[in-house]
C-alpha cells in the first residue's frame, strides 16, 4: 500500500471519442488484474478514510481496496457486496469525482486520487465472471408478503433484503422490462443493459414476483395491493419533468429530456418507437439544443451525437464550475463534440409549427443566496439566437401526484410533493405503508435509492416481526 508516491493515478483506457461517437457501447476499457491491484495499492489506507465517510453506502472501501492490490479478488468482492446491492453498477455510474473520490486524502494532497469507481467495476464483473456472485438464498419463510411499487434501484435493492429476511415479494412496475432508470433512463454508454438484466434475473431466480406493465391506480388499485400483502413498500422514483416556462415550449422539436432517453434505449433492446422513426425523438441530421446542466443533460448531448446530429449544443445558465453535474461527464461530452454555451438562459423557442431556433440572454453570477451558491442574473441587451431542429428539456424532475394516480387521498406528501415519512422507518401515513427513493428524497444519485432500500428494509422487517409476533399472542 501507500504506493501514491511512486505510482501516478491511472484510469482504464477510453475508447477513442471518433470511436466511442459510432455506437452506444460502454467507453472504458476493463482494468487487467495487475492494473487493478497497482491503482489499488495507491490507496493511503487512512485512519479516518473520507472515501468511506463520504459515501452513501458506506462503504468499506479501503479494505476492498487492500484485498485488491494483495490479490484477494474473491475478498475484495465480498467486502463491496456487504453494504451494496449493486456495486458493479454502482462502479460505473455514481459521481465518484463529487463523492468517494472526491474526498480522496491523496487526492486533496496533490497525488491524484485513487481509481475508486474504476476498480469495484473491475472487482464485481471478476466476481460475476468466477462465479463469486452467490444465488440469492430466501431466508426461513415467514409466511408473510411484501408488494414493492417500482423496480427501480429502491426497490430491487429492498426485494432483495426483504426475501432474504423470508418473506415473499412481489415487485411491480409501470414499464416492460425492470431496472426503472437504470434500464429506460442511463443510455448504454455508461450502463450496458445486460448488467441490469443479470440482477434482475437473479431476484427472480430466487422467487421474486416481477409484475411488469402494471400501473397502480389503474387496473389494480393501491388498495387491493394493500389487501394482498402484509406490508407495501413505494419506491416509484420521481418522472414528472420540469417544464420550461419560457415562449414556444409548445411548439414541435421541444421534447422533455425522460421521453428522448426511453426512445433512444428502447431502440437499444430493437423495440419498435414509432416517435423515434418519425425523428420526432431522432437527433439524427439535426441541430440539437440541450437546455439543463446535471447529468441528465450529458446524458442527452451525448445520445444526441451517437445518434448522428448535426451539431450539439449544451446551453446551462451558470458556468463550469457551478453546474449540478457531474465534471468528467462534461469532459467526456466535449471530447465527442459537444458545445458548451456558459452563463446563457433561454427567454424564448422560435419557430411557426416546429421549432427553428433558441433565443438566449447571457447571465452572470450575483451574490451568494443563503445556501452559498451564486445567484444568477441576466445581463442587459446579450439577446443571442441559436438555430435548432429539437430542443431537449433536462431541467430535473418532479414527483408525480400519488395520491392522485393511486386514488389514495390519506398518503401524506410535502410541500415538495415528495412522499411524507417518517425519517427512521420511511413509514408513510398509512399503516403498512412504507416508502424509500426519490419519491421521499427527491431526484438524487442511484447510490442514495441503494441506500434507502438497504435501509427500508430493516424497518419493514421489524413491522412485519411486530405484526408476527400480534398474530401469535393473540393466536394463544
């Protein structure tokens, strides 16, 4: 260990971006063993290790990260797969540069930080390739089952804790295939399905229910899912998308950055997208302006040039440095040819039926607002125009109306439209009813809806021990 000071930070290999432009594969190269273990070694092995501080998991990185540069792959693996459902996901898709590595003590010393993301994919996809990554074994049967709303990260990570506890589970999800975002939302760029599918596959091996296509509030009604199980767990995750509230959102080519990404990765697994033949969701020969600047927004600028857009153009409201997403994702995208357009806000959409253009103003940051961050301000008579053919909306995502759509009127929401729970059990206002994710958090990282199935699934678990242990009182 403590090889910082004679090995320098080095990453896998990237796919040259002329390459990397033709097709939606992952860019990264898989780590070799021996370069694994040597990044790995360059871990500090810290008393207080701020990787591990900072992530959401917790994750015991610095162990993993010995096992590795001492070999012990099996051990490594065991170590990640202790506080997290999905590391090998986790591993390629969460922010390290804003979390784990982030807080890298070698890193704030000048050393460049440790390979962090790069080596848990290296780690679990050997742990998949040896045959490391057990069969799920359903605990002691308990008689009792759980219906999980949403088949996302939330709530594949709680079916998994859940029937490992004994009880039985049965997921349910709006869509066709599992994975929520994980599947329709991150392009295949940074997450290749069958990654996904493999774990679906393996909750399903161990006997979990995975009813697709099914909308609650629909068909089935919140309440007869309550009827048919001992406790339900919500973890639909946010979709309801920002609007822009600017002149000609109306009009045809502006399309909400959620409808663009489900198009682009359904046409992935070949189904058919009548919106996507039409080129109503096809950047394919066309202008292209992305208005938004998380991660959501890369995702887009950089399925849009994949697509074979004729230009692609990023338009955020403040700078570089403030923007919510993640930096490497901002690197990647402008070396596949992405422009950047800094401190500029749209005032207006031009165009008669379909769209023709972006009308701009430039901004400049103000006075820090009581939270730290810059306030923005337009600057006087800056009025620029953007030629478009689609103008893709990635401004974030709002909760839908549960209690609407499920016609439940006594589940407790915020002010932020976000479920109302209770911050140690994720209970809800209804008695059974629990619920984890976005839909309590707000939009938010893959790793914190890991987090919050991981720890949902312990409060669920003592209400059902609870209700187990009324039955066999009274039962006496």
């Amino acid at each position: 260990m403590l090889r910082f000071i004679d090995r320098d930070r080095s990453p896998p290999a990237q796919r040259p971006p002329g390459e990397r432009r033709a097709d939606f594969a992952e860019i990264y190269a898989e780590y070799a063993a021996e370069k694994a273990a040597g990044q790995a070694a360059r871990c500090s092995q810290c008393g207080v290790p701020f990787c591990q501080v900072h992530c959401p998991l917790g994750n015991n990185i610095p162990d993993w990260l010995r096992a590795t540069a001492e070999g012990r792959l099996e051990d490594a693996y065991a170590l990640a797969a202790e506080t997290n459902a999905m590391p090998e996901i986790c591993g390629r898709i969460c922010p390290q540069d804003r979390l784990c590595e982030g807080s890298c003590v070698i890193e704030q010393s000048g050393h460049g930080t440790v390979t962090i993301g790069a080596i848990e994919r290296f780690i679990t996809e050997t742990a998949w390739q040896e045959g490391w990554v057990k069969p799920l074994r359903p605990g002691a049967p308990t008689g009792q089952s759980v219906g999980i709303i949403g088949a996302g990260p939330a709530g594949l990570t709680a079916a998994e804790g859940l029937r490992a506890r004994g009880h039985d589970i049965a997921l349910y999800d709006r869509h066709d295939r599992a994975g929520g975002l994980l599947t329709y939302g991150i392009p295949n760029f940074k997450l290749e399905k069958h990654v996904v599918a493999r774990r679906v596959e393996r909750l399903q091996d161990a006997g979990i229910a995975i009813q697709l296509e099914a909308e609650i509030g629909g068909e089935v009604s919140l309440a007869e899912l309550r009827e048919r199980h001992e406790a339900i767990l919500i973890a639909t995750g946010v979709y309801g998308a920002r609007e822009l509230s600017v002149p000609g959102t109306a009009l045809e080519g502006v399309v909400p950055a959620l409808d663009y990404l489900i198009a682009s990765n359904r046409k992935g697994f070949g189904d058919a997208v009548p919106a996507f033949e039409s080129g109503h969701l096809n950047a394919h020969g066309k202008r292209v302006v992305v208005i938004g600047g998380g991660d959501t927004a890369m995702d887009c600028v950089r399925t849009a040039v994949r697509q074979g857009a004729k230009s692609v153009t990023c338009l955020y409201r403040r700078d570089r440095d403030n923007m919510p997403g993640s930096l490497r994702e901002v690197s990647h995208a402008e070396a596949e040819g992405v422009e950047f357009t800094w401190l500029a806000s749209p005032v207006r959409i031009e165009g008669e039926k379909t769209v023709a253009g972006v009308c701009a103003e430039r901004m400049r940051l103000g006075a820090r607002d009581g939270g730290g961050r810059q306030r923005i301000e337009a600057i006087p008579d800056t009025e620029f125009r953007m030629d478009a053919d689609i103008v893709i909306t990635a401004l974030g995502f709002d909760p839908e109306d549960l209690p609407r759509l499920f016609h439940e009127p006594l589940l407790g929401v915020t002010r932020a439209g976000t479920l109302a729970v209770d911050p140690q059990t994720g209970a809800t206002s209804m008695p059974g009813v629990f619920a984890a994710g976005d839909i309590v958090r707000g939009a938010s990282l893959v790793v914190w809806a890991v987090r919050d199935g991981r720890e949902v699934t312990r409060a669920i678990d003592s209400y059902l021990a609870t209700q187990r242990s009324g039955t066999e009182a009274q039962a006496s």
